[in-house]
C-alpha cells in the first residue's frame, strides 16, 4: 500500500492490507457498510480499520459520523463485543443526522477472521475478484481489483495524466519515450518509469480486465505497435489522444496491419469527456474521468448474477486421436482452456456438463472448481445438455442470467465474455456472439429465457431460442478466436495459430 497509514484509504485492497499489518502488533477492528440509503457517501461492502488507541485507515461517510465510528470501533476491541449501528434516518443517534437525509448501517467486529480477510487482500493484490464472506454478516461482499492505468507517451499531457493518476491512488505504469522526459519523471518521484526503446521492443504488457491503456503521444512509427499490443490484452479501456483526423489515420493504419474492425472499434478517439483540450492538465482530467466512467461500467455489469454454464458432454467422434477436449494445447488440455475463463471473477455459479462415463473430464473439472453435472442422455443432442446446465442454474436464486461456454472454443477470452454481460442491458433478453456474420456461441440469456431452453429437443441449440427472442443484441467475436476444435486438423490449426 503506497501510503499506509492514509485515513481516508478507499480500495479494500488498502484497508484489508492496514488491517493485516495492524493485526501484527495487536487487536484491531474491521467497520463494514452493511446497508445504505438515500444519498450515502459510500457503498456497502466499504471498510474502515480501527486500531485500540484510534488509528483509522478507510472511512463510511463524508466525515458526517467517522469519529463516532471510531469511538465505538475503539468501544468493541475494550470489550470483545460486535456492534450493530445505525446513522441518519431511523437512527438512535438523533444529535448526527446525515446531511445527504439517508442512512448507513454498519457492522464493527473487533476480532474478524484474520484468514479470510488475508484471502481476500491476497486475491485483490492478485489483480483477481475476491467476496468476504465473514459468518457475523448477513451478506457477503464482492470486491473489484484497483483500477490500473497503462501510459505509454512522451511530453507533457503524459506526465499530467501519470501525475493525477498517482494523486488518485489507482494504479500506475508508465511507459515514456525520451530520455528526458523520463529523467523528468524520475525527478517527480516516478522511480518505476519503463522506457520505450524502439516499437519492434516493447515492453511486456499485463493488461487485464481492470485496467486502461491510454497513448498519450502522437507517433506513427509507434502508435500501431503499441496499439495493436493493447488490443491483444484484456484491458476493458484502450484510448489515444489526437484528432478526429488523427484518429482516423490511425485506424487506417491498424486496418494496413490486419487488425479486426471489431478490434479497431475497441480504440477510443477523441479521448476525454470534454473535447479539445489544449492544455496538459485539463486533458488529463478528462482523461480520467472518461477512464473512470468506463471502470464503473464494468464494475456495474460483473458476472456476480450470471450462471456460467460450460458445455462439455461431446463424444469427440469427428477426432480420430481420442478425445479432443483431452487432448494438448499449449501444455494443457483443451478442456482446460475454457475450464481457465474467468476464474477468480465472482460469479453466481460455475456448471459444467459432461457425459457418461467422462471421468477425466469430471476430474479436471471439479479440480478447477465447476459444479460437474453428468447428462445421462447426452447421446440425443446439445440440447439436453443445454437443459441439464439451465435446470441447475434456474434452481440458484441468485442466478438472473446464464451465460452458455462450449468447452472446444479454447480461444474465448475474459474480455469477451465481459463484454456479453456489459451488453446484457435489463430490457435484453439475450446477447450472442457473432463471427463470419453469423451469431455462435458464446451466448448469455437473461432468466425469462430459461423455460424455452429446456424446452430444446436433439441437436437444437440456443441459437433457436435466439432467433425467436424479440430483444437481442450481438457482440463481434474476431474470427481467430471463434475456432472450434472438432478434427485433429482443427488441433493442428489451432496449434499453429499459437505459435505463430
């Protein structure tokens, strides 16, 4: 954590880690938003660690009750003792009412389980989803990872941009181009900048579904390396400042590359929420507050009501090699590809479908940590599958959507199935992917949907139940990544992709 002991900390990452080092050295007490109302500062799940002598690290308002809060944080460690409390409408507290006219309720626990908070800090720190789910609560938490902005950009407007980012507290790599610009960030206590040598060298990129990459220099020479390195990543933001015009010699030039359209749409262009700014410092915040709007579209369509359903019962009877969700792909099964997807990212559920008598597939399955359902009558068709995976998801009240995966598409990725639930809107009823201009799995499906699927017979798939919906939507699937492994030609095929 950059600044351990910052009062106002705000990502449970940060908390959870001034928790565990205070921990250390004796009793310390975790303060959870419980329930909100009204105009409330904060969400519920938000944190606050207090220590015996009135260290805090978070906050639960806008500085309305954090000192009563602590007070009585400092009241449960004297006597072991778990309080429940209320502030503004409804509350006893009659002499603190909240300004905003709404209300919090929290939780102080003055001796949390040290193992599960360590879990969830270590899942966060891990750029993974983690939920604290701690017995004195009546409800769990899901938590993001920290927001994490890429930089790769030279001049002042890179520098502006790296500076708010580091006041913000998010994450932060920069990647700048000349020497003197870095010997200036280096100055400004950037000790971490990567220097961009030439654009056949990039640095190694790690962008995943929580972070942006924003080009903050105008180059052609670089600007389709280090573009076209984005969208190979899973980052759910990726934007370059210039120009309409500029934008659109740049999408030129990436479409001169072979890159997807559907990839090209991906880049953002005019970057910011107000348009033409000319000065380093008005840019950066518009930047950022574009980045940040993104950031919580994503963080308001996570899987936590999606059923993942991983189909998984095929015969391989086209593979002349035995079986092809067994067989090896970059030095690991098939099957365990899609057995990989969105792991650590909180979801309703995790079921999979296998055949009889598919007990390696069973193993890796229930070892990677899917609910295994074996289909009987997998011989009839897709569709009892597809039944058998609905019937399981439909019985899970917290399942409002069911997200259907085909365990030989080894080459789906997080993002894209991040994107189905972004576009899975409330008035939608389904959302299925599309490549060759035509609509394939991946597929989700709002839970209005779930009686026509089990309503399937033999071979049909949910592509009929698709078809019939009023209320649809398609996301663009790049072609390479819509391989199905069906014949050893295809595995070879696939091989060859990977190491190309």
């Amino acid at each position: 954590m950059a600044n351990p002991l910052h009062p106002y900390a705000e990502h449970p990452q940060d908390v959870l880690g001034q928790w565990l080092a205070w921990r250390q050295t004796g009793p310390v007490a975790l303060v959870v938003v419980t329930f909100t109302a009204g105009g409330s500062v904060r969400s519920p799940g938000a944190l606050m660690a207090v220590t015996e002598d009135g260290r805090r690290c978070g906050y639960i308002s806008g500085g309305c009750v954090d000192a009563d809060v602590v007070l009585h944080a400092q009241e449960a460690l004297a006597e072991n003792k778990i309080l429940s409390l209320r502030y503004g409408v409804g509350s006893p507290f009659i002499d603190m009412p909240l300004p905003c006219g709404g209300a919090i309720e929290i939780s102080i626990l003055p001796d949390a389980n040290e193992e599960k908070l360590q879990l969830c800090h270590d899942a966060l720190s891990a750029r993974a989803n983690a939920t604290l789910c701690l017995p004195e609560l009546s409800a769990s938490f899901a938590y993001c990872p920290k927001l994490r902005i890429r930089i790769a950009g030279r001049g002042a407007d890179a520098l502006a941009l790296a500076r708010l980012v580091r006041a913000s507290g998010y994450e932060l790599t920069l990647q700048l181009r000349d020497g003197e610009d870095i010997e200036e960030a280096q100055r400004d206590g950037f000790n971490d900048v990567t220097a961009l040598k030439t654009p056949q060298d990039l640095p190694l990129s790690s962008d995943d579904a929580w972070t942006a990459f924003i080009l903050m220099f105008h180059d052609p020479d670089w600007e389709v390396a280090l573009l076209k390195q984005a969208l190979q990543g899973q980052a759910f933001y990726i934007g370059a400042v210039g120009s309409r015009k500029t934008q659109s010699r740049r999408r030129t030039r990436l479409e001169q590359e072979g890159v997807e359209p559907v990839q090209i749409s991906r880049v953002r262009g005019p970057v910011g929420l107000v348009p033409s700014m000319r000065d380093a410092s008005m840019l950066a915040v518009s930047t950022l507050a574009e980045i940040i709007g993104a950031y919580r579209e994503v963080q308001n369509t996570s899987l936590a009501d999606t059923g993942i359903i991983l189909l998984a019962a095929g015969k391989s009877e086209r593979f002349t090699e035995g079986d092809k969700l067994l067989s090896s792909l970059a030095g690991k099964p098939v099957l365990g590809h899609a057995a990989a997807l969105l792991e650590g990212q909180p979801v309703a559920a995790r079921i999979a479908v296998i055949g009889p008598g598919q007990s390696e597939r069973h193993e890796l399955l229930q070892s990677a940590g899917w609910q295994v359902i074996e289909n009987r009558n997998a011989a009839a068709g897709q569709s009892t599958s597809l039944k058998a995976g609905i019937k399981a998801a439909a019985a899970l009240p917290d399942v409002e959507h069911a997200l259907v995966l085909l365990a030989d598409m080894p080459f789906i990725t997080n993002a894209h199935l991040n994107r189905l639930r972004q576009t899975m809107t409330p008035e939608t009823q389904a959302v299925m992917s599309s490549a060759r201009e035509a609509s394939c799995p991946p597929a989700i499906f709002s839970r209005s949907t779930f009686d026509q699927l089990t309503n399937l017979a033999g071979d049909m798939g949910a592509r009929q139940v698709f078809m019939s919906l009023d209320r649809t939507k398609t996301v663009r699937l790049p072609e390479s990544d819509a391989l199905d492994i069906d014949t050893t030609e295809d595995l070879a095929r696939a091989t060859g992709t990977l190491s190309a």
